[in-house]
C-alpha cells in the first residue's frame, strides 16, 4: 500500500506556489472542546462553514460572519476553494453543507434543533487572524445563539 505523506506534500505544494515558508501547523496545548452536559436531543446545533456566501468580497478582506439561513444561495461560491475538483464535485450541497440532514434530524428530535444562523470562516492561514479575530467572532455569535455544538464542516 502507498501511502502519502501529507505534510511534505503541503510543504512541496506551498513552496510550487511562491511562498518562501514553510506552512507552520497550528497547535495547542489547550484543547478548546468539552463533553456535553445535557443529551444531543435538547442540543442546539450550528453549522460553521468555509464555503464563500459572499464572493464580491475580496479574499483578503474577508472576515467570519454569520447569515441567516435565508441568506444561503442554492450554490454557495466553492470555485476558488481547494478541493479535487477532477474526482469530486460540488452539485448536492448536503455534501458540503448538512442543512436538511439537521433539519430532519431536528423534526425527529433527535437533536434539539438548529441555530437560526449559520458561520462563514475565511480559509486564511493566518493562525493570528484565526485566534484573534474569526474564532472570538464565531464563538461570540454562537453564545448569542445558545448554541450547544458547533458542526465544523470545511471545505
């Protein structure tokens, strides 16, 4: 069996892209999670996500944000993330994006339900942009929402 070693293989992909650094991974030595302390059924749950919701904003500029689901496009901007787009495509957004999967897991109460917004993070690699501006943002929205669980889903 081959196997792919993924940190050369970023490194060798940044380097082919100009940058003269080598990517340094995050780390922690606090680990930001903790157990639930109430059932997944009376848990609110809200969806983070990397998939552009407002392209016309330039990349640079971008910043985490919260919409409500109103505001989602049928096909959220995915084109300038990256993904394998030679074996694998973004037609069904329950792929990328789980909104009705939650919804129904909400009207079989098997979750509490959905928060009424949804989070959009840059895909920055930036780690102080990260630490300092989008977490505390998405964070801050998520205890307005009283949300319980925060479904991380990049793309």
């Amino acid at each position: 069996m081959n196997t792919i070693n993924y940190m050369q293989r970023a490194r060798d992909l940044y380097r082919a892209q100009g940058f003269d650094k080598d990517y340094v991974w995050a780390k922690t030595d606090d680990i930001p999670f903790s157990t639930l302390d109430k059932p997944l059924k009376d848990c609110t749950v809200a969806i983070v996500t990397t998939v552009v919701i407002e392209p016309e904003i330039p990349k640079q500029m971008r910043a985490a944000a919260s919409y409500s689901f109103e505001e989602l496009p049928d096909r959220p901007d995915t084109d300038e993330l990256a993904w394998d787009k030679i074996t694998t495509n973004t037609d069904d957004r329950q792929s990328y994006f789980p909104l009705e999967v939650l919804e129904a897991l909400a009207a079989k109460g098997e979750i509490g339900g959905l928060a009424p917004r949804f989070h959009f993070v840059p895909t920055e690699y930036s780690q102080k942009n990260t630490l300092e501006k989008d977490a505390p943002a998405i964070a801050a929205s998520c205890l307005e929402d009283k949300v319980d669980i925060a479904l991380l889903v990049p793309l």
